[in-house]
C-alpha cells in the first residue's frame, strides 16, 4: 500500500487505542502484562505515526524561503559550479554539509556515520530530488574518506569560500577559533533562482534536559535502532571512525 500525501481528518481515522486493541498480534510465552503494556505502546506508536505525518504536511506548506546568493562549488573533477547546478534534472534538492574543514584531521565521526547511511539509498532517492555532501575540505580528500568506507553512490563537493557555511549557520566564531556545525538543507528550484525550502533548526535553545538537540523525526537510522533497545541511545555514547571489535 502507497501513502497518501495527506492524512485524513481527525474524524475520519480510528482511535489508536481501538486500533491496538484490535491487532491480533501476540508473541510465544508472553504475559497478560506484557500484551497490556504492548497494547498501549502500539496507541502510542500509531498518534506518533500520525503526528509524523502532520508535521510533514505543515514542513509542506511552508510559503516561499529566502533566496540564495550565488554560491560556488567545486566537483571532483575541479569544475566550478552554482547552487543551481547541483539540481541536475529535479527541482529539489537536499544537501548535507559535514564536519569535515580543512583544518580536521578527521571527519566528524557523527556526520560520517550519518553520510554512510545516505550512500545505499542514494540511488533511490536521487529518483525524487537531488542528493549532494557538502565540506570544506577538498572534494578528494572528501572522497578519500569515501574510498576509506566504501560508499559508491554519493557526490561531494568543496565550498568555494566560506560563505555558504556562515550563511547557513554551519561556521562561527567561537572564542578558540572557528566552530563548525553539520548543516542539513532542503532546496527548491523557483525559475532561475534557488530558494531555501527547510533547514534543520535546533541547538542548545531546543533541546530537552538529557537529550541532543536531534530533529523530529530523526532522521539517522543509527538512533532510530538504538531507540527500539532496552538500553535506547545512551548518554555517554557516540559513534566512532573506528572500532576495535575485541570490545
């Protein structure tokens, strides 16, 4: 079954609870207790299904974003290219700008976690909207690391100058020096203009006490599985470049 871009109204979709209840669903050797407490989660599971798809529509009818300036790139083969061009065939484009400046000696483990997942899927996606990896560093350093992980399907491109990083609130100046941040960015094409369509916001001023400043949905399958453990994300824990598998 496709989805529909758009939910029905309230008074045309079933209590989630009603839905629970109903779902014949039941697991070998569980308790009375644990199908009540499962009953429940599923309610819940359903409203936040819903509300996922609520705060999809409204991203939707956002009005109009700002203009971008001409901002420059440079591909892998060293062509120097617009906003603009990174579109390619659709009107839509998505672009991730990780933490990987010139000044790292190494990409940002999270970033490059988050990265990794995009690549399998690019193919898919890049049938709706285009997918580009944004950084600082030289696109061959970028693709080095590319190479290190064995992703296939992504492109990368270099910022000429710093401007689209401070624009899009990815570079500062902090009191050591410059800060860097990931930037996750959602383009539309509007003739011969490109206009901000959503960016992820977020930061100390959003976040929960005990909780990262993530987007809602998150969209890092990394969390998302830690989230169905008993254990759930951690406090101390985050990814890392590498591991040693005797732990």
């Amino acid at each position: 079954m496709k989805d529909t871009a758009t939910l029905p109204p309230a008074e045309a979709l079933k209590p989630a609870r009603e839905m629970a209840e109903a779902h014949p669903t039941r697991w070998p050797g569980e308790s009375d207790e644990y199908r009540r407490a499962r009953t429940a989660l599923l309610a819940e599971e359903i409203e936040l299904r819903r509300q996922i798809q609520r705060v999809a529509e409204h991203r939707r009818a956002l009005p109009p974003g700002g203009v971008a300036k001409d901002y420059r790139f440079l591909d892998e083969d060293g062509k120097e290219l617009s906003l603009i061009d990174l579109f390619g065939r659709h009107g839509t484009l998505f672009t991730y700008f990780w933490m990987f400046g010139p000044e790292r000696e190494r990409p940002c483990p999270m970033c490059t976690s988050f990265v990794g997942s995009l690549d399998i899927p690019a193919p898919d996606i890049e049938q709706r909207l285009a997918l580009a990896i944004i950084g600082r560093s030289p696109v061959e350093r970028q693709m080095a690391v590319a190479r290190e992980r064995g992703w296939a399907h992504l492109n990368f491109y270099q910022t000429v100058g710093d401007d689209f990083a401070r624009d899009y609130g990815a570079l500062t100046d902090g009191d050591e020096g410059i800060d860097e941040g990931a930037a996750v960015l959602v383009w539309q094409r509007d003739g011969d203009k490109v206009r901000l369509f959503w960016a992820a916001e977020g930061g100390a001023e959003t976040s929960d006490p005990g909780f990262d400043p993530h987007l809602a949905p998150d969209p890092t399958p990394l969390w998302n599985i830690l989230d169905m453990t008993p254990e759930g994300r951690g406090t101390d824990w985050y990814p890392s470049l590498e591991y040693n598998d005797a732990l």
